[in-house]
C-alpha cells in the first residue's frame, strides 16, 4: 500500500487535471488577501458571462433561464469558469465535473426549446454540493484519505431531487476531516481560505460551499449542519443560510461521519447570496415531496400560510429576542455592533427587540457534547486508521502539534466521562434532553409576559459564534451560539449584517471570564486582524418552522437593507 | 420494608375502597364467560344511563352534549357506573377517580349553561387512559409494584389538551408489568380478562383499556403501541385504534419503560367502538397544536385535503395489499377468514385488492428486537429489584414458572448477542433500520406495476397478530403483523371483522413451519376454545398520514357493514 501522503497527492493532480487549461488564470501575490474582485479583473470572464454570475438573486437568475434569456448551458459555463477561479484562490472544490453539467444543462436548454416548458422550478440552475452530497460514479471524500476512489452506486436523495427539478449540480466542496470544524482543512484537499481576507478560515464544516459561493462561483449551493456548520462559515462569508429541522429535507443517502446518530441529527440546507435563493430551494425540495423518496423524511408539505406568518400576528408587529451574550463565550465587538445594527433597524422597521434571557445553555451543550462523544471518536479513528493518515487535532498552519486543540476544548470539559458509553446511558441522555427541550420551550413561552404582542417572542437572534472570520487555526469556540438550536433542533437561518470595522469594533477591557474559552476568545479578537471580515447573525424560530424562519429573516433582511440605505 | 405482597393487598385493597359501595354488583358465576350483557342484566344502570353508555358513536355523543341534551354529569356517572362493573367482571382498571371526574363534569355543563359555548371538541365526555399518562397527584403505577405511590407533580400534555378540549378524564386503566406483553397482568392489579370470554386474554399492553371499552364502560380510551399495544387488544376486543407515527401526538409527560430509546418509538392513540371516536380524538389532539407543549411533537396540522384522500385519486377506486401471511407465522382460519370477507367487500364496494408481498420481514424484526434489548432488559429488572417482586416471565395463571416464557421467543431468537450494547453499536442498527426503511419504501412504489391505478398500494391490509384472542398465558408472538409498522414508522388503523366461528373457522391440516413459533401458534388453534372471540384486522398506511389512514379505515369499515348487512 502506498503511502497516503503518496494517495493525497495523486489526488490533489487528479483534481487538477479535470480543469481546463484555458481556465488556469494567473495567480495574485499571496499578500493580496481580498480576491473577490479578481474574477472581474482576470480576464477570464467576459462580459456576459459576469452580469451572470454577478446577479446574485436566485429568483431573477431562475427567471432569465426559464424565458430563456439566458441558456442552461451559458449560464452552467460561467458559473463552472468563475468557480474555477475561486478554487485557484480559495481551494475551495473536490470534485470538479464540468463535462456532466454541461452536458445536463444542454439537455435541458433542449427539453426548453422543444416542449417550451421547464422541467421542474430549478430548470438550468447551476448547484454546488458539499463533500457528503453523493453522487452516481463520483467519490465522496469527506476528507478521509481512505474514501479516496469509493465510488457512489446511487445518487443521494437530494441529488435525485435536484435532477427532477431541473437544477445543474457542478461541483463539490471542500470539508474538514470527519466535518466536526468551524474550518475547512483535509490532508486530501488541503485548506479552504477566506476570500474576503485569505489570512482568514471560510469557516467549517460548509467551508468550501462558503468560499465558492462568496466568490460568486456559485448561485446556491448545499451545506449540512449539526452545530453549526451551514450557519458558522456562512457568517464567515457574508451569506445566506437555512439550518432546517431534522428531517424536513431529505438526508437519505448523504454521507455523514457517526452515522446512525440520531439524537441531534445533522441536516442539509441551502447556502447563497441571498435570501431568494435560500426559499426557492426549501420550496423546491418541500414541493418534491421527499418522503417519496426518503423514508425518514418529514411529510409535510410547504405551507404558504405559515409563510405568511399566520402564527406570528401576519408578520405586521413582530418581537424579536436578543441574545446578546449567552453567558459562555461574550461576542467580539463587530458582533455586537452588528445586533446593535439589527436591533435599531427592526425597530426602524417598526418591530420591537427585546433581551433573550439564555436558558440553561451549559446543561444543553454538555448533553449534546456527550451524545456526541458517546463513540469515544471511534468512528474518525476507525476512518483514519484505513490509511495510515492521523486523525487532525488542530488546525494551525505552522504546525500540526502545537496550538489550541479541539480535544481540550470548553465544551468537552462538560462532558464528565470520556469512553464508550452504552445504549442505555444514551437513552438517559434522551430522557434529559427531552426535558431540557421542554424547560427551553416553556422558557420561551413564557417571554409573552414581556413582548406586548400577545405572543411569545416570534424569533430569537444571536451571532452564530462568538468571533468572525479568524486566523487559521485559532478557531477556538464550540460554537454555543449554534449548537443550541441543533440541540433543541430549532430552525434557524443566518443572514449578513455587517463587516468588521477597525475603527468602529475596538477592543473592549476584559470581563470576568467564565471559563478558559471565553478568555481565549477574549484574547483573540485584534481589530487589524479581523478587519474586513463580514459579520452575520442567525435568526431562529421554533422546530419544523422553516417557513415562517425564511419569512422572518427576509422581513429582518428587508429591514437591514432599508436601515444602512 | 414491607412484603412487596402486603403492599400489592393494600393497593388492591385501596382500589376497591374507591368504588361507590352502592355500584358493587353481584357477580355472575366464574362459568358464564361472556360478560358483556351484563351492564344490561344487572341492574344498576338506569334505562337512560344504558341509551348513553349503548352510544358507541362517539360523534352522536357529543352531539347530544354540546346541544346539552345529555349533560356531561350524567353521561360521567353512566360511564363511570358502567366501568365499575367492568371492572367488577373482567378487572380493567387502575385508578379510579370518581369524584375528581364528575366536579370536573358539573364545571363543563355550569360553563356551557352561563356561556352557551362548549369548552373544546370533547365538552363533556369521558376519556380513559392507559396507566401511563400521569395525572397530578395520582399515581400511575404501570405495573410495578415500586411505583405504588409515586404520585405525578404534573399533568402528561395529553392529559393537558384533553383537559383544554373539554374531556373528562374519569378512570385509568391495567397494563401488564413493564407493558412489552400481548397480556394483561401485573403483581398490582391482576389479570385482565376479555369480556368476550373471561377465559381469553384481552391482549396487550392496553388490555385494560380494551377490556373496559368493549364493555361499553368508556366511550373512547386513549393507550400507547410500541410494538401492536394498542392494535393486538382491539382486535381481541373487537375495536377501533389508531396506531400513529412517531411524535404526531404528545407524548411528553408519558411514563414508559426504556424511557429515552427513540430508535422506536411508543406513540399514544385512541381505541374506540366506533371510528368517529378515532377520527374525532385525533383531529381534536393535533388541532389543539401539541407541538407548543410537547417539544417533540411534530407541527403538522391536521390536513382536510390529506383526509379527502388527496394523494389517493380522491378515494374513489383504491388498491389495497392483502398480507395473507407474512411468512413468519401463519395466521389462525379465522383471521384467514377475515381477510377473504374484507377483500370481498371492498371489491363489492368498487376497489381492488391484491397480494401483498412481503419484504425483509426477519432483517427488519431482528433489527427492532435488537434495539428493544440494547440495555438487556436492566430498566425492568432495576423497577422490579426496588421492590423485591419477580421480573414477570410468563402470564400462565397455572403456575408462573411453566409454560411459554418471552425469553425464548423466535424474535429473540433473531438477536445475536444478548447484553448491554454499546451507543456506537446501536448507531450501527440505525444505519440498518434506515436502509431497510428505504428498501420497503421502494418496495412499496414498485407495487404501481400491478395496482392498475397508477400509484401503488393505497394501504396494506392484515392482521395485528396471528391470532385471535387466546387463553391466559399461552401468547405465543412477538406479534410480527404490528411490529413492522412500528419499525418503519407506517401509520396503522385496527378495525373489526367477525367473530371467530368454530364451524367456519376450521382447523387447517400442517404446514411446513417457518419457525418454533409458527409450530407453536399452529397447534395453539383449537375452535372450541376461541369461538365467540373477535376478529380484527389493520390498515397500514405510510409514515404520517394519520388523516389518510383514518379516511381508508372509514371506507373499509364502512364496506364491512354494508357487505355484511
């Protein structure tokens, strides 16, 4: 058996070997670190092929091909050339299959010309996927070196779907090894940078999604998300994102590390530039009637009542709850002037912000914490183990044995015994968070007494971690502003506010720390260093109520828009 | 501490001492088995109070409350009245809570007298429970003698809505000890008996509620199924239940064995003499909106367009799958019966019927069996250990340690390794039950090749059990015929058919068995012994269609009546 590093490599060459060679633009110097606008300034594009993939609202994108304005396959080429350019800038791809797209988009210009309908509300759109998102006769990798040439047999069910709606999917991007990162670093694919600042992570584990699509190298694309992990990188990179219940969108047969837990399921969701391209998705995949096709899948179709906010008062005096610190890890400046932002447009907007009282957070993260622990990293290692690779344990650049580690991590000192636990100490572990879901939704509840709508608080907002964009390889959070709601499995969608401002975000003087994380985070932020970086929150509302989260975050987004006017 | 026996006498002592001495009846002789004329016979029952309690149609009840034609305070004594004597001839209940019932009943009928409005769809109708669903400050004992007692701080959120809807809780109702048992019988309260013939089991685990309702002593009980606990005791006892998927109704606050195993889950319905009491209670559940109670609870209102059959071409020709046997154990003739005068009906009525094949009927058994013993029974040992009684291995009322015991059961018999099973291996099991769930599924859709319809097989029909209602202590199954549907999450309705009739239902000569248990269930049949019992069959539907379940089941029924009219 060769070497893995040996397997890496080829890989890495295969991969370069599927781009075309007229695509290979020519490289900025490393010190250029915001390279967003080096697909306008490369040459590659043309003109058309920029007012393309330059038009980030899914829905006008969606109308242009279906009149037939723009063809299937001229769309599919720029968007396949642009996020060409953003894998040599970013590193953010794995699987690369032009020839397939645009073959599938020349199909459906066909299909278009010939019975002048569409074939299904995505016709001709252009769709990138994570690293998990199976596909007939392409690999997936996940960043294990042993996944390496293991083939997928059938689509996943999303993929079907997809198909049957008419999309075009393109690419896949890149993930952390065994995805449990707010970074996106594998030994097969190396590391995904921001390009906003490539000093900076795009976030994990929808890190190469995040990069692409902030590149514009893709209209929409598809993360996953068990604590974060569509929501973290999304901020990181000034965009859209759903975190749907589990179950509401089909997850048979994308590949997952852990499978079969199903305590705190992971689920897949929409990435994009803007808020349309993240409803028309949901809608789409909602409307296909997943449960179909995947038996786990929820049968519930897509309710345009709730969308228009029949429980929420029509959406007319909504009250929004700010968690603006959760009492684990405080936010850095740039994230408190983005919900101090937030705040004042809601109201602008009309609306009312109230304070969200956080509620027993430190028992929730330490119960999913040992849910997910319960396998003592079996599964990672045992994947690791095939190829003689070592399980990564940070994520620094400098040096792969120095620096902060996961394994010491706040959230696992809650765990109180590392090892294999049984069946029995996780069905215990069931039964508490059964009741901690109950205390956190009377606790909701309850906030009626303080709203003066009559109802409960109509939706929570909070960062989605408590930095930006950082530093390779300081990530340093577990994310508690996150995993809460996949914890409680409360929908929840992040949306863009802000960008860090050295002037406006300054250092704040140190607080009583709470716990050796929060003082790491403290420590971390340096307004040079983050500096440009987009700042986003996150938007969540009750389980399985994707509809009135989407409604939400477009009022707060439509808010935002009219407020930095 | 005292005896675990002294302590069962003072309980049953107590339970006796909560019946109005004046209710007490004279006991038939133990030699007249069918009990269930005697409400009639006895004496105790006004003629007004036997026109209410002969009112099985739960609809026509309500309406005779809500138009204060009846008022709840007479309807709550008749039923009450009515259950003492079911409880005096085949033992059903638990709790008894008289007095908490009619206080509850004259505040219903004061509200509708001052206000003209009724207080929810159940004004004024009396509702028994399983012993699982806690009510403040009553115990709910559950079969163990260590929960004697332990009284509920709070109300179960089904006890909650049901007060919101206007219901009158009024007696609870026998399971067996630690409820995985198609009987009824615990150290506490004894055996249950079929008023059918007190020789037969009621089934289990909701024997009591099935015993009592088919005495007419409840009008609509609410029980839970993990396995066929709410199908097997109705069709023993010639009702109606609905079994649903996971979550559509609240279950939060239930007490339950192996509580925190989600891998399947028990889930509460209704069990009625009448499908109007089925449908009525399920709508008036998921209309009152669970899920802002019930973290867990699925938002999935109540669909008239999935009621109307929307995906099932408005059910105007549908195409049911007849399991005739599903190759693990051979149905008894009068089961075999049942299924020929269903299929015969509904092709008078104008559908079709075909074979249903079935598909991985061992794998998915084994696999649920395998999580059902993933903490190799330490919840039930550990209840039973704090008190000192016996785990209950069989429920022969000869001699409780001969005859057939669970422990040896064919389905055990498809776990390979006996004892504790670590979290990470039953990850692995649901992995196993994932696919398996994908592979019925398919195997489902494909069945649109032969339904003539275009879509494939509107529900499957079979039985919920093997059998029909069997003499104490010789239950033989691991039900296979419920199982399934608990496995798979497909929502399921049970519905009578006849009644066993030894000159039709004629033993049949040997087949080549499958297993010891199709031996067993085999020589088990003796017409002599089962006549006079009821036959039932189930409709199953897929996962979270409760309201096309409910429509199918009503179609079916009401073919049944018209065919046998």
């Amino acid at each position: 058996m060769s070497d893995w590093k040996d397997i890496c490599s080829a890989r890495k060459s295969a991969q370069l070997a599927s781009i075309p060679q007229e695509w290979i633009i020519q490289l900025p110097p490393e010190t250029r670190t915001n390279v967003l606008d080096i697909p306008k300034d490369c040459g590659l594009l043309t003109t058309r092929e920029l007012q393309i993939t330059e038009t980030t609202d899914v829905g006008i994108l969606l109308r242009k091909l279906h009149s037939s304005e723009w063809s299937s396959e001229e769309v599919t080429i720029a968007f396949c050339k642009r996020s060409i350019i953003a894998q040599q800038l970013t590193n953010c791809l794995t699987e690369i299959f032009i020839e397939r797209a645009l073959q599938r988009a020349r199909e459906l210009d066909d299909t278009l010309k010939r019975t002048g309908k569409i074939v299904g509300p995505l016709h001709g759109l252009p769709i990138s996927l994570k690293d998990q998102f199976a596909m007939k006769g392409l690999e997936t990798i996940m960043g294990y070196v042993a996944w390496i040439g293991k083939r997928a047999e059938s689509d996943c069910v999303l993929v079907e779907i997809l198909y049957e709606c008419g999309a075009v999917p393109f690419v896949r991007t890149n993930v952390p090894q065994a995805l449990m990162w707010w970074e996106t670093y594998n030994h097969v694919f190396g590391r995904t940078t921001n390009p906003y600042n490539r000093k900076l992570t795009s976030g994990g584990s929808s890190g190469g999604e995040a990069a692409l699509i902030a590149m514009k190298g893709s209209p929409l694309g598809v993360g996953t998300d068990i604590g974060g992990s569509l929501r973290v990188p999304s901020s990181f990179c000034n965009l859209y994102a759903l975190r749907p219940s589990y179950e509401r969108l089909p997850y048979y047969g994308v590949v997952n590390p852990q499978e079969g837990q199903e305590s705190i399921s992971s689920v897949l969701g929409p990435m994009s530039n803007s808020m349309s391209g993240v409803k028309i998705f949901t809608k789409a995949i909602i409307d296909a009637k997943p449960w179909t096709k995947d038996p786990l899948a929820l049968r519930k179709e897509w309710s345009e009542k709730e969308y228009c906010l029949s429980e929420h008062g029509g959406g007319k005096s909504l009250c929004f709850g700010m968690l603006w610190d959760n009492g684990i890890s405080r936010p850095h400046p740039p994230l408190q002037r983005a919900m101090k932002i937030t705040k004042a447009a809601l109201e602008a907007a009309g609306h009312k912000v109230i304070d969200w009282e956080p509620h027993r957070l430190v028992e929730i993260y330490g119960n999913a914490e040992k849910i997910f622990c319960s396998d003592d990293d079996h599964d990672r290692r045992s994947q690791c183990e095939l190829s003689g690779e070592p399980v990564i344990r940070m994520m620094s650049p400098i040096d792969d044995m120095q620096g902060h580690t996961m394994g010491e991590s706040f959230s696992r000192s809650l765990v109180d015994k590392v090892g294999h636990r049984s069946a029995y100490d996780l069905w215990q572990l069931h039964k508490e968070k059964r009741e901690l879901r109950k205390s956190h939704l009377e606790h909701w509840k309850k906030t009626s007494e303080r709203t003066g709508t009559g109802r409960p608080v109509d939706a929570i907002i909070s960062p989605t971690i408590a930095y930006t964009a950082a530093p390779h390889g300081l990530n340093t959070s577990a994310s508690f502003y996150s995993a809460f709601s996949n914890a409680l499995d409360l929908t929840a969608c992040s949306f863009p506010v802000t960008f860090v401002d050295g002037e406006l975000d300054v250092p704040q003087p140190p607080h009583p720390f709470r716990n050796h994380e929060d003082e790491a985070i403290f420590k971390l932020y340096s307004p040079d260093v983050f500096a440009g970086g987009p700042v986003g929150l996150q938007l969540i509302g009750g389980s399985q109520e994707e509809e009135a989260v989407i409604s939400m975050a477009e009022i707060v987004d439509a808010a935002l828009k009219v407020y930095s006017a």
